[in-house]
C-alpha cells in the first residue's frame, strides 16, 4: 500500500511542479477521506495546476469531471435544440479509442470533423441510458493532433430493417434487394457509380444507396456488415460503401408484411410502404371538401393561391387524420380515392350535399361521423415534419378484429 | 412528438401514486402507474353509467365510464364544451368513447386525485369496446412482463430492458415505476387481466351472437317430439345436427330458451315446451 502511495507520489512529481512534502500531506488527505486513490492521484495533480491525465475511453463512468482523452471523431452531426427555450447548436457523434467507443456531445463548435484525432480537455461525462457519455462545454479545449488512431472494432449491431435509425452506424442487416438503380454522381472532383432502390426483409422495406459496385442484382439476398443509416428526403436511407463487407446468401427472405406499431414509425422518422394499425382519434379541420389551384395544385383560400394568385379554384376530398395505437400517434393523410372509400360517398355526392346545405361543413361533420374512434389499417409512405410523422396512406380499410381469437392469444401469453 | 393515447384499465390509473411534473415550459406531466405507464394521453372507451353537472359557471360535466376493472372519472369542462355536449346526450347507459388527458389533482403532498380530462367523446359501439380491451390488456401484459424482466435484473436500467425487445417508452416507465413504487403487487394486474379477458370471452357468447334462427328451430324440433313425456335431449339433438346446427350450439341455445322460459325440463334428459 505504503509503495502504491509512494508511486503515485512519484507520478505526481512527474507532471506537476510542486514539493515532495507538500504533494504527500494534500495526497494522504484525500486518502484518509476514502478517496480511491487513483482519484486522490489526479485530485492533487489538478490542485497544482497539472493537467489531468489522458484517460481510456473504457474507464469512464458517467458523472465525472475533468476528464482528458484523446480519440478519434467517428461520426459528427449539427443539431439543433431547445435548451430552457433558447436554441443551441450542438455537435454530437461518437468518438473512440483503442479500448471503447462512446457517444459524446459538445455544446460549442469546436470545428470537430469526422476521422479527426483530438486531444480533449476538461470535459466531462453524463449518463445517458446507463452508459456515460462525454460532453464537451465552453471551457473544455480540443486539440487537433497529428496522428491516427485505430479505435476498437465495434461489432456490427444486427437489427431487422424496421429498427434502423437514422444516426445508426455499424449495423448489420440481412435482405433481398427489390430493386435497382445505377447512377453517376459526382463527389468533389471524382465520378461514382452509385447503386439505390428498396430492400426488405420480413420486418420492413428500406431505401439503400451503395456507393461501390458489389455486383448486386435485384433478387438478390444479402448481408451487409458495417452499413450505417443517414435520413435522405424525410427517411431513413441504409448507406454502405467499400469499407462495408456484402456477402450474398443462398437463403430465401419472406418478403411479408408486418404490422408495425406506430412508435416504430415515429421512432423510425419515416419510412417507405410501412403497414400499421390504430384508431382516428382526432379529424383536423382542413378534411373535407378543399379547393385546390389549377396550376400547382396547391390547397387555395377563399379563391387566392399563394403562387399563382387569383385562380379558379378545382373541388378536392380529402381527409387529415390522427391515428394512435396507444404506443404513438402519426398523422395520415388520405387522397381522394381513399376518402371516397372510407366515406362511401363520391366527390361529387359530397358537392350536391354541400350544395344542398349551403355548407361545406357539413362534409367535415360527416367525416367525423363516420371516422373518429375508428380503427384503420393503413399502408402508405411516412414523412417527418417538425413536431408530427406524417403518413400519406396508399390503401386503408376498417379493422376487423376477431376478439376471441385475440383473448385467447392474451390468455396463453399470460399463463405461458 | 405528439404524446400516445394510452389505453389503460381504471384500475391499474386509479392505483397510481405518483405524477413525474414537468421540467420546463411546454413538457407535458405524466402521471406514472404502478406497471410504470406514463400516461399523459389517454383513450378510454367503456361504459358511461353516469354524469352530473358540476360547478355553477359555465358547462362542467363530471362523467364516469366503467371499464372491466373499474371506474374512470371524465372531466368534460367549459373550455371543450363540444365534449360536454356529446356526453350529456348520450343515454345511460351506453357505450362511449373518451380521448382526453390525464387530469392531476393533488392538494396536498401524498393526496392524488387522478381522472381524466376529455379532448374528445363519441358515442361508441360494443366493438370498439371490445377492441379497446384487447388493445389495454396487450398495453397490460407488455408492462406484467417488462417488469417482472426488470425485478430480475440487479440494477435496471432501460437499456437493458430495451436489449430484450421491449419499445424504449416502457423500458423508460417501467424502470422509473420499480424506484418509485415500493411494492408493485403484479399478482393482482395478472388476474385483472384475466378478469377483463373473460368478459369478452363470455359476453362473445352472449351477447354477440344472434341465436333467432336456431331458437325457432329448436323450439319446432322439441315440438314435433315432446308428445306427452317431452322430448329427448339427445333425439332433439340428434335432429338439430340433421338440420345442420353444431352440437354446441343447440346446447347453448337450448340453455338459452329454458332461462327464457321457453322451454323446460319435466325431468332430467327430457324437454318440453312452456
């Protein structure tokens, strides 16, 4: 023990500028308090204006302070958030060394790029999700050093294609490519092929884009290790590229429909043909009969569109819906051919009504009779705006339940 | 993002103790059940059984809809009076739909009083009741499991909760409601749920089915055999397959006439029309 404290002392002496005597006593102190002395070690370095040593990524627990690291930036991203009702920019990614790879975020723009490797100092860690979490602050400092690091292989996190995220990295997935499209883009000054379309497997669907030329066919069942998940147009897009391993499989994928529960599609922030269920707890105001503009099809207001000004005014149905499931709430939008559907009236029934009443409410009234609190099965491609998932439905149709059938499920399930 | 519509039993709301209150402006309180629900949005459907007028000013309706487990307390208030008005025209009892927000009343530390504020209400059908409590009993059974997952788990934490599959909403509620609830006596969730499931499982029989056709039937087969003794249960059943009913079937309904008063048994085995 005595020859522990010796060494540290030693240490100590080494990185800051003090006396031997003095350094011992502050040490013994914070011992004597209990403090693990690996602590007490960096305690007193930081006292005598020392820098605190660089740490492991892997030794650090949520809820320290004054922590210094070097590591490699691994992803980067500019977000923005609300903070005590003040919007902030802030970075956050993920940053590794040899021995962890932590996610991290700074609440200054210290100009971090992707593959960048900095020395950090003065920040420190929370805990999110019982993992800690490195945050950078103003008075942290960041340094760009000249040299690369080899942080630890993560091991691809395998995940169906309905729980891919955007933001995900070093995923592995498996599935057939239901179709292709081969394209030149041009990266800088570099030409590239880049190879898009839909996968699926028995979960879902998802947009990929592989930027190298795996010789992929539509049809073809694979699986690729190290893709990772960026949004492109309002959902999430599986990017993989030659630093990705595709291996193509001798198997089958039951490319079958599964009735996602609307938190996945709100968690997903939108999604190609999902298929969900759940009942309309709301109608917005604007469903019923609208007016659109001859010219950009625009919704028009009292016979002015906002582009094309005065226009007369084409007759529309549609409807604007809450759905909820009780895990999460998208709103959907259903066309004309939907409406009609569900309502059982045309377009042009629903004209003479209004006519007739003098009302085009009474459209509105109707939609609410017929729909609210009623539970749907919808298809349809999912978009996020600002505050709601929007779900433009394809096909729609009441639910049907057998509720024995499902009792009995929930009764098994329950003794099981 | 816009808070879900949990579809929770009266019993397992009306037991919580506990509200997480917001931070900062514009984040929504939650009241937090014992199977860990956090519920801000609710969506109720049950039986409404009664409502009064309440207060003076202005419309206030207070509203109470039984559900399998018990009784959720619905607030309709002046500044939603469409809600009220549907209410109040909706006769006792019948089905009705509620969605509206949980409704926190706490006048003194440890005193709650939870309830329901209604968004929206409609009338409602006995299938979309029926629906509802398949979708509360499912919302139910996910907690039961995920906390039991959790009791056996020396620290929880929702990750680790998520790494089993459960959505990250519960694996957050469920581990809050283990360090916040002292007991959480899941025994009794476990046999409310069974309680709800055979209402349905019952009332299918019951109420679902329209037996008119195999009544009539039964009732001319007993009548062309009972004579002067009655009819024998198994040649009237015998009769009723020929005719094309299931065996099950012609017992339920036959059940069905005697508690009618149709039909009745002079003696064991035999049946007779009234």
């Amino acid at each position: 023990m005595e020859t522990d404290v010796e060494k540290a002392i030693d240490e100590i002496l080494g990185r800051v500028d003090a006396d031997r005597e003095t350094v011992e006593k502050d040490l013994k102190k914070f011992i004597e308090y209990g403090v693990p002395l690996d602590q007490a070690k960096e305690a007193v370095v930081t006292k005598y204006g020392g820098v605190a040593h660089e740490r492991q990524l892997k030794d650090i627990t949520p809820h320290e302070r004054n922590i210094n690291v070097v590591a490699k930036i691994l992803t980067v991203e500019e977000r923005e958030v609300t903070v005590r009702d003040t919007k902030r920019t802030i970075h956050r990614g993920l940053l590794g060394d040899e021995t962890a790879v932590l996610p991290f975020t700074a609440w200054k723009d210290f100009n971090l790029q992707k593959g960048d490797v900095v020395r950090i100092k003065n920040a420190s860690s929370s805990e999110w999700d019982g993992q800690p979490r490195l945050s950078l602050s103003e008075w942290s400092e960041v340094e760009k050093l000249d040299r690369d690091i080899e942080p630890v292989q993560r091991t691809p996190q395998k995940l169906p294609l309905a729980d891919l995220r955007p933001g995900l990295s070093n995923v592995e997935v498996r599935g057939k490519i239901l179709s292709m499209e081969e394209r030149e883009v041009t990266v800088g000054d570099v030409q590239k092929r880049v190879f898009s379309g839909i996968m699926a497997d028995e979960t879902g669907k998802i947009r990929y884009s592989a930027w190298h030329d795996f010789s992929l066919h539509e049809g073809d069942v694979i699986r690729i290790r190290g893709a990772y998940v960026r949004k492109w147009r309002g959902a999430p897009q599986l990017v993989f590229d030659e630093k990705s391993t595709v291996e193509k499989l001798d198997e089958a994928v039951a490319v079958r429909d599964m009735v996602l529960p609307l938190y996945k599609i709100v968690e997903a922030e939108g999604g190609v043909d999902v298929l969900t269920q759940g009942t309309v707890i709301e109608i917005r105001k604007d469903s019923g009969i609208i007016f659109r503009c001859p010219r950009c099809n625009r919704k028009i207001r009292d016979g002015v569109c906002e582009e094309d000004g005065e226009v007369q005014g084409v007759e529309d149905l549609r409807i604007k819906a809450v759905i909820d499931d009780g895990t999460g709430a998208v709103d959907v939008i259903f066309n004309r051919e939907l409406s009609e559907k569900l309502l059982g009236k045309t377009l042009e029934e629903y004209l003479a009504i209004a006519r007739e009443a003098m009302d085009y409410e009474v459209v509105h009234d109707e939609i609410v009779d017929r729909l609210l609190m009623v539970p749907l099965q919808i298809r349809g491609d999912s978009i996020p705006s600002d505050f709601i998932i929007t779900l433009f439905a394809r096909e729609a149709e009441p639910l049907q339940l057998d509720y024995k059938k499902e009792a009995d499920e929930i009764l098994s399930q329950l003794e099981g | 993002m816009r808070e879900p519509a949990w579809r929770i039993f009266a019993a397992e709301y009306n037991d919580s103790q506990h509200v997480l209150k917001a931070t900062e402006e514009k984040t929504p309180s939650y009241v937090l059940t014992p199977l860990g629900a956090k519920v801000n949005r609710m969506f109720i459907v049950g039986v409404l059984t009664d409502i009064e007028d309440i207060g003076t000013e202005g419309i206030r309706r207070r509203a109470r809809i039984s559900d399998p487990t018990g009784i959720h307390v619905v607030y309709a208030e002046t500044f939603n009076p469409e809600a009220a008005g549907v209410l109040s025209d909706m006769e006792i009892p019948s089905y009705a739909a509620i969605v509206g927000k949980a409704r926190i009343y706490e006048p003194e530390e440890g005193m709650l009083y939870l309830s329901t504020r209604a968004e929206v209400a409609r009338k409602s059908t006995i299938d979309t009741r029926n629906q509802w409590i398949i979708e509360a009993c499912r919302g139910t059974l996910l907690r039961i499991n995920a906390m039991k997952d959790a009791m056996n788990m020396s620290n929880p934490t929702p990750r680790q909760l998520r790494e089993l599959g459960y959505p990250s909403f519960i694996a957050e509620g469920v581990t809050e409601a283990l360090k916040m609830y002292s007991d959480i006596d899941i025994d009794t969730y476990e046999e409310l749920l069974r309680e709800a499931l055979s209402f349905i499982t019952s009332e299918e029989k019951e109420m679902k089915k329209d037996y008119a056709a195999e009544e009539g039937t039964l009732l001319q087969i007993i009548g062309e055999l009972e004579g002067e003794e009655g009819a024998l249960w198994d040649a009237v059943a015998e009769e009723a397959v020929k005719r094309g009913m299931a065996r099950e079937v012609m017992e339920e309904v036959i059940i069905l006439l005697m508690e009618k008063g149709m039909v009745y048994e002079p003696q064991l085995g035999k049946l007779k029309l009234v």
